[in-house]
C-alpha cells in the first residue's frame, strides 16, 4: 500500500516542496503531509488508511460536506455531455442568474477560474473604470497570489514566516497601500495622502486568512463611507465568506454593500471557479462591452459551473440554512471559548458563524499584528494533539476552522472532548 511518506519522498523530486500549495506542506507542523485519498460528508481518509473529522473542508467551500449526493450527481450528469468546450454554455447562464439573484450587490457577474484570478480582475476593473491606480488593502488579508496583492498578505506568507514574495518587482506593489484591519484612521490617513488617487479599498469583510478576525463595530460601514466621499470603489473579496455566512455572503451578514465582490470555490461545489460582480454600470466596462481585458478559455466551464449550480441551489432550498449551521457554530465555538477560558494555557477564540479560530496568545485578537502574537509552537503541539485524535486542522495557526452541515453533533461532542483533553 501506498503511504504519504512515499509519495512525499517522490512529489518532492518533480514537486517544488512535494506540494502544490505551500500550507499543504505541514512544514509549519513539522510533519510529513497527508495525501487525500477520499471524502465523504465531514470525513477524510488518507492513502495511509486513517480517518479523519475534517475541518479544513477544502479551505472552505466544502460547507455541505465532501461528495455530497446532488453535487456528485450533477457532475456525473456534465461530465457525460463533454468536459470543456471554449465557447458558451447554458450552465454558465444559470449560474450568473443564480448569483445576480442571491446576492443584492450584483447586477452582472464574469466567471474565472480562481479567486486569485477574480481578485486580479476586479483590482484591474476598479483601475480602468476611476482611472486611478492606488488600491488600499489591509494587512494580514489574503487576496490571493496576484503580484500586486501579495503585500503582508496574511495565512501563506505568515506561516512559511516571510514578509512578501520574491519574483514581485517593487513597480507591481508601489500602487497598493497598507492599512491596519478595523483601524479606520489609517484608511482615513491613506486617504488624506492619496487626495484622487485611489481607486478602491479591497477587504476581507471578515479576516479569515490570519485566523479568524471579524470586523469591528463600525468598521466596514467606515470603508463604504470613505469610498463613498473619496469617489472610490470598495471591494470585498468573499472568497472565504461568500456564500457561507448567509445567501448573500457578509454582506448580507453585515448588511453593508460594496461595489465590487469576488467570490471562489465555493461556487464551483469545491471545483476551481471563481467570479466577480457588481453594478451593472461598473461590470459593463469589462471586454467585450468595454475597454477593461479580461478572458480565460477554461472560465464558467460547463462541469464546474454543474457541480456549483448544485451546491447553490442547495443552499438555497434547504430552509434557513444559514439559520441552523451559524447556530452550530455559535454553540461548538461558544463551548471552544468556554474551555479556552478554563484553560492554564493562554488563548482566545474569534468566531464569525461557521468560521472560527483558537489563537495561542494572551491578547484579544483583532488584526494582523495581535494575530502575530500566537504561539506557533503551541498551535504546533495542539495540531498534532488532535490528528493523533483523527481531527484535521489546518496545518497552519493563521487559518479558519470550517463547519459543515455534515458535522454530526456527536463529531463536534469528540472534537471538544479532544480539545479538553489537551487542556488537560
């Protein structure tokens, strides 16, 4: 039988690192990556046999678990009609129309493949449509590996402990200002630097790329505020939130619209997709309608767009959804923050809904620099407490813990009873 050691030996002679993604690397773990053999609803199971509670599902977009049975059948149904075709198809219709209809916000949407690719897209409309080139990000936000983004930008750099990205020439970052996450008067001093110059303010609406770190009272009112005055775009990328906080993502939770939204996987059932949307007056300056270029052959691709449409559609249909896994999450991160509280061992817990957080550290959590304040090699220690236990985290302090639907009660009792028994 095939086991991960043997297959991490052999990724790392054609692999840079073994992996394909530097957090699968459990480098920050100290620990030989499990290779995934299969899912289904809240578990895994490694080539190696073990079993376990996932809570990384898929870095989120698994919010019904792994394989559900729609999905699956959905795609079933799309592979047999043809893979890929480079031209239009009516899946890619229904999900615009979906999405349009979910989410206030949008009036038109583009596919793409990634979150990555969605975020470099918007970033490049709001350019082309104030005509200004500045754009505000917020330390310790992820936006994905674009090169201007990639400015303390949170979960991967934090963990592999770098600052930045080598490969990124300081012409691609000179236009991206760094502000303080719920530190409204640094946005407001970048604005007063920066007088007609800025053409959006891009966030997390919840910071979920250096754990969980949700908005301050106030905060993301305060960005739609600025913009508004400063005749700026406000971005929020939902990567991470979107469709998972509510119908309508955070900004539906919060009840604060911006202009221009991203949204990933979660999309695409857990397939690579990925989209951005807005008013229409916004998205009509993308190509062919306007100046803005932007294409990609693989981008609403009839199987993912079937796997997406699926999961959305359940979402959708399945009475107060939404109502019932944040309420889960309120009680299983309510009980996690108990223990925390009984604990000898300093730490906090931040949750948001389904997404939460434990943070080694003393200090209330509440942006980059708090975040950084984490014993890592606690988290360390607590990580493989736990996988001994059969319970996946994420191999990283800097990243969310995710709930499914498909989390029994009786999973989430046996995660908590793991975790007392650390506490111990």
């Amino acid at each position: 039988m095939v086991s991960s050691e043997d297959l991490f030996r052999r990724a790392k002679e054609c692999i840079p690192g073994g992996v394909n993604s530097p957090v699968r690397a459990f480098g920050s773990v100290g620990m030989t990556p499990r290779f995934i053999r299969k899912g289904l609803g809240d578990r895994i199971w490694d080539v190696d046999g073990r079993e376990y509670i996932d809570y990384i599902g898929s870095w989120g977009p698994m919010i019904l678990g792994h394989s559900h049975p729609a999905v699956v059948e959905a795609v079933g149904k799309a592979v047999a009609d043809g893979l890929s075709f480079g031209a239009a198809t009516e899946r890619e219709v229904e999900m615009a129309e979906l999405i349009c209809s979910l989410v206030p916000s949008i009036e038109m949407v583009r596919m793409v493949n990634s979150g990555t690719e969605a975020v470099m897209s918007a970033v490049r409309l709001a350019r082309g449509y104030t005509g200004r080139d500045k754009i505000i990000k917020f330390s310790g936000c992820y936006h994905g590996h674009c090169d201007a983004m990639l400015v303390k930008a949170g979960s991967g750099l934090m963990t592999q402990g770098i600052p930045g990205s080598a490969g990124v020439p300081e012409a691609c970052s000179r236009d991206t200002l760094c502000a303080v996450f719920n530190d409204t008067e640094s946005v407001e001093g970048l604005f007063e630097a920066n007088p007609g110059e800025i053409a959006a303010v891009i966030v997390e609406p919840v910071g979920a790329n250096m754990g969980v770190v949700p908005p301050a009272d106030g905060f993301l009112e305060c960005l739609r505020s600025l913009c508004d005055q400063n005749g700026s775009l406000l971005i929020f990328d939902e990567v991470i939130t979107g469709f998972r906080l509510a119908p309508d993502g955070a900004q539906g939770y919060y009840h604060v619209r911006p202009d221009l939204s991203t949204f990933g996987k979660i999309i695409g059932g857990g397939m690579p997709v990925g989209a951005y949307g807005g008013r229409r007056e916004i998205m009509e300056h993308v190509a062919p309608c306007g100046p803005v270029y932007q294409a990609g052959t693989l981008s609403g691709n009839p199987v993912a767009m079937a796997a997406g449409l699926a999961q959305l559609r359940v979402l959708k249909d399945t009475p107060d959804f939404y109502g019932k896994l944040n309420g889960v999450g309120d009680c299983f991160f309510g009980e996690l923050k108990q223990l925390a509280g009984q604990a000898q061992i300093p730490c906090q817990v931040n949750h948001v809904g389904s997404l939460g957080c434990l943070f080694f550290t003393e200090q209330p959590v509440y942006d980059y620099a708090s975040a950084q304040t984490s014993d890592t090699v606690r988290y360390t220690a607590y990580f493989r407490h736990m996988m001994d236990r059969g319970i996946l985290l994420a191999p990283s302090q800097f990243e969310a813990v995710f709930l499914s639907s498909a989390h029994s009660d009786a999973d989430l009792d046996r995660t908590l009873e793991a975790v007392r028994d650390f506490f111990r």
